[in-house]
C-alpha cells in the first residue's frame, strides 16, 4: 500500500513594498522576519550612518506596517495591548513615524 502526502507549496517570500493587506499570514510573518533581521543589524549604528538611518526607519515602518495587519486580523479580545486606540491603530502611527524618520534622513542627510 502506497501513502501519498499532500505537500503544500509554500509562496515565495513578498517583496518590499507589497501592499500588507493583500498578504496572508504566512508572507506577513515573513516581512517581520526580514524586517527584524534588518533592524537588528543596524541598531547600533542606526544614527552614525545615513545609509544605516534610512535603512533602520524604514525595516522598522515596513515591521509595524506588517503588524497592523496581523494585529488588525486578530479578534479584539485577543489583541495584544488592545485599549480606546487599538494596537492595529498603533503599529500605524509607528510607521508613519518611522517613514518620516526615514525621509528627514533621506533630505538632510541624517538624523
């Protein structure tokens, strides 16, 4: 007797810049993943730098991006740090945040 295994083929990791929502969990997981590993690489010189500036704000808005979707998926009962803001609310104020901080780094050379 033969035993067959269903397989499920897993997506290629998305791209920077993908709209969040689009994605499933799986691919969100993934972008807070890579955006962890950027910011972990650059978070001792995050100010020293330009190049590690703009990089460090922006894996970090790309990171609080992604997990305001997945917070946003969550019932509310189980939101982490749900309150009158909501955490969704608050991973996006973060990035909008962190985009800004990435931008003034792009325009005046640092921040």
């Amino acid at each position: 007797m033969t035993t067959v295994t269903a397989t499920r083929k897993r997506k290629a990791a998305p791209k920077s810049g993908q709209h969040p929502e689009r994605l499933d969990n799986w691919q969100l997981a993934a972008i807070c993943e890579r955006a962890n590993r950027a910011i972990n690489a650059r978070v001792d010189t995050r100010h020293e730098l330009r190049e590690s500036c703009i990089g460090y704000h922006s894996a970090c808005a790309e990171w609080h991006r992604a997990r305001a979707v997945i917070e946003a998926r969550k019932p509310v009962e189980l939101a982490l740090g749900a309150d009158e803001l909501g955490s969704s609310a608050w991973h996006r104020g973060r990035a909008v945040v962190h985009d800004e901080a990435a931008q003034m780094a792009r325009e005046e050379g640092g921040v």
